[in-house]
C-alpha cells in the first residue's frame, strides 16, 4: 500500500535520505512492480531539512505531473535523470529526479515545519528540542 502512517484516515507515505533540493520519484520498484507513486497513500510527505520540515503533496498530483513532465522514452544515467528515466543496476525499478522547485508547482504543496516544543506526557512542561 506504500502508507507509512495514518492521520485522520488518510495515509501518508514519508519520504527521506534526500540530498538538499533532491526528490527521487519510484515509478516502478526494485521487482518492477508499481512504485510508490501508484501507492494507496493520499499524500507523500518528503523530510527536506533544508525547509526545517515536511514538504507534504498529494500523490495523485505528482503521479500526474510526472505524466506531463517526465521523458520516458529511454534510460538515462544517474546524472542524467532529472525528469527523465533511471534504472539502478541489476534491479527492475524505474526512478526519476525532481527538484524542491518542481514540487511548488502541485496545488497541494504545503510544508510542515519540524516541532521545537513538545509537552511532557506527565508534567504537562513545554520542553524545547534543539
């Protein structure tokens, strides 16, 4: 289902390790099943620290703007692939780069900042995360 976590029923797939302003898309996974863009998740929420936060989309959208923007008429390189199709050695997966820019474009972009402050469960005492 490519759902991570459920919030208000809605699944959300979370999306980490990226480089600063790096989004990999999963088209098809390492079994060349479909990838997670094709998932149950209403929403894919990427950790940018970049923007201190979650930059959370509909994936729906991206789905439909990789349609319209990527070039899927052959494999590329690693560093070939923004917008375009890559394929890791000896896997069947079929991945593509974006950047944080093209996200912006998805009427759903939102980002949702990292908390600082949290209450103790007992205590009630607001403590700061640094």
């Amino acid at each position: 289902m490519h759902i991570d976590y459920w919030h208000d029923d809605i699944g959300v797939d979370v999306k980490g390790n990226n480089l600063p302003d790096e989004i990999w898309v999963e088209m098809k996974n390492v079994q060349g099943k479909p990838g997670w863009v094709f998932g149950d998740a209403r929403f894919i929420a990427f950790d940018m620290p970049e923007v201190h936060g979650f930059v959370i989309v509909d994936r729906s959208e991206l789905q439909q703007y990789c349609r319209e923007n990527v070039d899927f008429s052959g494999l590329v390189s690693k560093s070939e692939a923004y917008k375009r199709c890559y394929q890791r050695k000896d896997r069947n997966d079929l991945i593509t780069k974006l950047v944080l820019q093209d996200l912006k474009d998805l009427p759903s972009y939102r980002v949702k900042r990292y908390c600082v402050t949290y209450s103790h469960p007992e205590s009630g005492e607001i403590l700061y995360v640094s």
